[in-house]
C-alpha cells in the first residue's frame, strides 16, 4: 500500500484510478481535492493494479472514506480491512467515518464481528432525495408537494 498525500501532484495517478474502479458521484478528483481545509488533509490510499481508497484525515484524528472503494467488488474489503487496520492501529487514530453503499456497509459488519477489535453503528440512516419533472409545471409541483 502506498499512500500519497501530494494529491494535485498525483492527478494523473489519481484520477486512472477513478477512472477505471469509480463507482459513486463522490469518486472525482476535484471534489477530493477541494475537501481539504486547514483541519483536514486529503490521502490517497494506492494498492496495487490501480486500486485505492480516497480519504480525509481531520486534525482531531478522525478518519473519512469518500465513496467506496476503487477497486472490484470482490477485493474491496480486504483493501478496506489493510486501511482500517493503518488507520487506527499503525497511526492509533480515533475514529474512522465511512460512507458506502448499504451492501459494502452489510461487508463491513462482517469484518467488525469477526476481529472483536472493533464496534460499528447500527444500520445507517438512508436518505432519500425526491426527483421532480419540471415539465409538469410549478401549479401542479407545489399540488404533489
């Protein structure tokens, strides 16, 4: 595992990853870049075959993943489990904020049971977010709403 935290630098690496394993609207490089300020530090987790995890390191010691893993459904969770076990037992940070897809999420309860090193929250909260046809017109909009 290599990580990278020059990630302007890194564009070009970054974003061959994106582009071939990227499965969630989080996965772009400019939105991962922009989610740096002065209390967070974008890292980019690289493994092999161009696979990798993008993630957010805040000065309280918390950890976030944006979007999934990059990388084939099937070798996701063992890049997940060598990050996790970096984050929290190589650096000794806190506390790790994931936010994936429910079925990656339903893998994820499996490795937190089977290491007893480790807790989880209950079932995430899932938002829904309406999509209304503007065609229809604002009176029969504010109707629906």
């Amino acid at each position: 595992m290599d990580i990278i935290s020059d990630i302007r630098g890194s564009k070009e690496e970054i974003s061959r990853c994106i582009g071939r394993y990227g499965s969630v609207r989080e996965h772009n490089f400019w939105f991962f870049y922009n989610q740096q300020r002065a209390y967070a530090k974008a890292f980019f987790f690289k493994f092999e075959n161009d696979f990798g995890i993008m993630a957010m390191k805040y000065n309280s010691r918390l950890w976030e993943i944006i979007g999934d893993v990059l990388a084939p459904k099937g070798k996701r969770l063992e890049f997940f489990r060598q990050f996790l076990h970096y984050a929290l037992f190589t650096k000794k940070d806190k506390k790790l904020f994931v936010c994936v897809p429910e079925t990656f999420y339903n893998d994820l309860i499996s490795i937190v049971e089977k290491s007893g090193m480790h807790r989880i929250t209950n079932s995430p909260i899932i938002y829904h977010t309406p999509v209304f046809n503007v065609k229809i017109g604002i009176k029969a909009l504010r109707e629906v709403l």
